[in-house]
C-alpha cells in the first residue's frame, strides 16, 4: 500500500534547520538590545537621582556646570555658615569650596573656626585677623612664603574635606575658570617654596644654636660646637619683605667675619673663649635684638 507522505526533498531538512537557526540568532539579538535599553535606563535613573540628591543638598545656585561642580556666589555661600541647621557647613579658600559639616564641632556656631564658615577668608589662615576687613579673600601685601602657607592650607582642605565647587570672584569667573589673580597667587607659592629651600640649604652650612627658655631666668642659647652668633637669614627679604636674623655657631676662627652680632642675652660658654672676652665682645656691638625661638 502506497503511503500519503511524500519522501523529504533533498536538501529540506537543511533548509528547515536553517530557518531554525536564524530565528535563535534573531531572538538572541533582541534579548541583548532589551538588556541594553534596560541597563541605559537603570544608568540614567541612577544619574537623576544624583544629580537631584546634590541639588537638594546645595538647593541655592540656579545653573552650574555639573552634578559635581557648583558655582557659588558670595551672598549663596554666606548661607552655608553654620547656623541652619538643615543646610551643610561650607567654606571657602582662593575661590575653592569646601564641606566642612565632618568638623562641626569646630566650624559650627561657637565652634573655634566658625569664622571661616559661610565665606573666602583666605587671607586669616596666615594674618591671624579673625575679624572684620581680616576675613578677606584679598591676599594683597602677603610675601611669597605667607601666600605659599595659604596654598598649603587648601591642600589641607582638598585633603580632609569634600570639594564641592567654586566661588566666582576674585579667583574664578562665572563659568569656573581660574583667574589672573589664582595664578598670580600660585606662582608666588611656588617662587615662595622654591626661595624656601634654597635658605634652608644655605642656613644648613651653619649649624643653629641651640635654646631654651623658661619663666625664671629667660632665654638662654649656647652651642655644642663653637659660638653662638646673630646673622642676617639669607633670602629673608625676597620671601617675607622683611629683615630677620637667626642664631648660628661658629668656630673661633670665624668670629671675625663680618655681619656677625653677639646675642645680646645668656650665653652658656663653650669652646675656649672666656667670659671676659664675651663681655668685650657684647661691649662693641650694643644694641637690640631679638631672637626668634
């Protein structure tokens, strides 16, 4: 009896395990494209949230470059000091912005450093003013070595604190790019740093005197080898603009260089020169002095 079914033509069964084939390859296709619409989805959500989380945290600036970037004016920073309790400490050094909540304790109200809360003090981390036109951005006057100081004093920030942005100002613009005065002021540290080093590689020729000081009998200098002598600081000038003098030893034969001062104070004797001739010594150069511990 003959059967209904008809023989497979050559070649159908390829065919049809074709056909099989390229319907995988297409379903796999569309598996990977929705995984990848999910997961673009998943990134920007995630992004959304950020940015929104940064913004209700610094709710005030308008515009700024990005979710990690904010431009603060003078009078948005000025809220960030301290006293709401529901906005974060912040504050300011040559235009940098910092978050400072961590420290509370101390940047908070009534806390030691709340002066610099809320505001660019730049100029009091090495004046000392603490007060009125001290709490300044301004660093006009400062020497080399003083503005090297406030640099350093912004690394320290960069270092334990969040960044949160910029101060447009004296040391940014409104779109967050430095200044003349940022780079005039860095390029003074780096004159101050270098200035620095070449001093302390020409006072390390000539060991320091020795010191100490007490309530009871004062000040008193003397040196392991040799004689204690007042000189002028090399480079002092250039690095602060003013003129100071530092306590140094020097052997004997070397007392009769010029520039040399006796310190006008105790000196606790050494080496083979008596008191008399100290005395004669402290005679031929009277006048007043002051030696910085």
């Amino acid at each position: 009896m003959a059967s209904d079914q008809s023989p497979p033509r050559p070649g159908e069964d390829a065919h049809e395990d074709e056909q099989k084939g390229s319907s995988s390859v297409k379903g796999k296709a569309m598996a990977g494209k929705t995984l990848g619409w999910v997961l673009a989805l998943i990134v920007a959500v995630v992004a959304l949230f950020v940015g929104f989380s940064f913004k209700s945290r610094y709710p005030i600036a308008p515009s700024f470059p990005s979710p990690q970037l904010k431009l603060f004016k003078v009078d948005e920073l000025a809220l960030y000091n301290g006293t709401d309790e529901g906005l974060p400490i912040l504050l300011g050094i040559l235009g940098s912005v910092f978050d400072v909540t961590e420290g509370k304790s101390h940047y908070g109200v009534g806390g030691g450093y709340h002066h610099f809360s809320g505001r660019d003090a730049s100029r009091a981390f090495v004046s000392g003013n603490f007060t009125g036109e001290g709490l300044t951005d301004s660093l006009r006057g400062l020497s080399n070595a003083e503005i090297k100081s406030v640099v350093e004093w912004r690394g320290f920030y960069h270092k334990s604190y969040t960044f949160v942005g910029k101060l447009v100002g004296l040391y940014y613009d409104d779109q967050g790019n430095p200044t003349k005065h940022l780079k005039g002021a860095e390029a003074k540290a780096a004159r101050g740093a270098q200035l620095l080093k070449k001093q302390k590689k020409e006072e390390d020729k000539l060991p320091s005197c020795n010191s100490k000081w007490s309530q009871d009998e004062g000040g008193e200098v003397w040196c392991d080898n040799g004689f204690p002598r007042l000189i002028q600081r090399p480079l002092e000038i250039a690095l602060t603009g003013k003129m100071s003098k530092r306590c140094a030893c020097f052997r004997e034969d070397q007392l009769g260089e010029p520039g040399l001062e006796v310190y006008e104070g105790r000196m606790r004797e050494t080496g083979s020169i008596d008191r008399v001739q100290i005395h004669q010594l402290q005679d031929m150069n009277r006048q007043t002095l002051s030696l910085n511990y």
